[in-house]
C-alpha cells in the first residue's frame, strides 16, 4: 500500500478518537492492558495536535493510522538495560491502526519510513519506542522491523514497566 504521512489536524480530533478507541478494544481482547479504556483521552490527543507532535497516516485520502513523534521522553532517562546510543534520539508513542487497516502496513510504514523520515529533518540518529511486555503485536513488528530490545524501564506517571527499544537510523 502506499501510505503518506502529515501532521494532524484539530478538524480530525474526532476521528482520531475513533482510532484510539478502536485500539484500546484491540488491545483488551488480545489481553493488553497497555492503554486502560480511556487513555488516550480527547485532552491528550488534542495536545498531540496542537503541540504538533501527532502524525497521521494516510492511504487514499482515508487516515489509516496515527503516532506521536517526540525529541525528548523523560521515561527513558532511567532504565534497566542499555540504550544503543546516548541520545539525540526520536522517541515514537502511541502507533494506532484504524480497523479497516489493521495487517496491511500501517504500524511497518510507521517504523520504516515516516519516523526515520521526522526523525532525520530533526537531526536525530535513533528511534526509540516502548511497549507492554503483554504487547505481542507491537514487540514481533519492532523486532521485526530491526530494532533491539534493550531493556525495562518504568513510565514516570505510574511506574508501570515497559520494554524498552531502540533502532539506529
């Protein structure tokens, strides 16, 4: 398929939500407790948008998928393990696929093109991404996709563990 990318738009708040709705039932079926019924909430995604760091994906003129793009994530300031590199990386949040494009590439043109693509016209040299170890999707495409699990580290909000990735670009 041949996705394209931009960043979000306040008009799509709504849809948007629906993707993030969508994929916190995905997630409580395959037995994920990453993202509690309501998280993202309409407060977050909306400071997503207007801070500038939510991207949507697009195939066909339909929004096909959503990610936060960030410079900087203090929960990984700590962790137990060791990140490839020292910094300077580009920290990936909050990959979710609308229904309809769920298993068709999405979360891959995530990875491999538009978040090395952001994080290269930002001058950084790596990707970072985090997930719940009950996470199974999200763990085989990162570890499919070359990136190295490179340890645990504990999210500053709730302490809650994740494991840590990360992939030189």
């Amino acid at each position: 398929m041949d996705f394209s990318y931009r960043q979000a738009e306040i008009s799509e708040l709504e849809e948007i939500m629906k993707i993030y709705v969508a994929a916190q039932k995905f997630m409580q079926q395959i037995g994920n407790p990453q993202w509690p019924q309501g998280f993202p909430d309409k407060t977050d995604v909306k400071g997503g948008i207007l801070g500038g760091i939510l991207y949507c994906v697009e195939y066909g003129g339909e929004l096909a998928a959503v990610f936060s793009a960030m410079n900087y994530d203090g929960d990984y300031d700590n962790i137990e393990g060791a990140w490839l590199t020292k910094g300077n990386y580009l920290a990936v949040h909050r990959v979710a696929v609308a229904d309809k494009f769920r298993g068709k590439g999405a979360a891959k043109y995530i990875v491999d093109k538009a978040a090395p693509d952001i994080a290269k016209k930002r001058g950084r040299t790596s990707l970072r991404m985090d997930t719940h170890e009950k996470n199974a999707p999200m763990r085989g495409l990162l570890l499919g996709r070359g990136f190295t699990q490179c340890g645990v580290i504990y999210l500053v909000r709730d302490l809650t563990p994740r494991i840590a990735f990360e992939k030189k670009i």
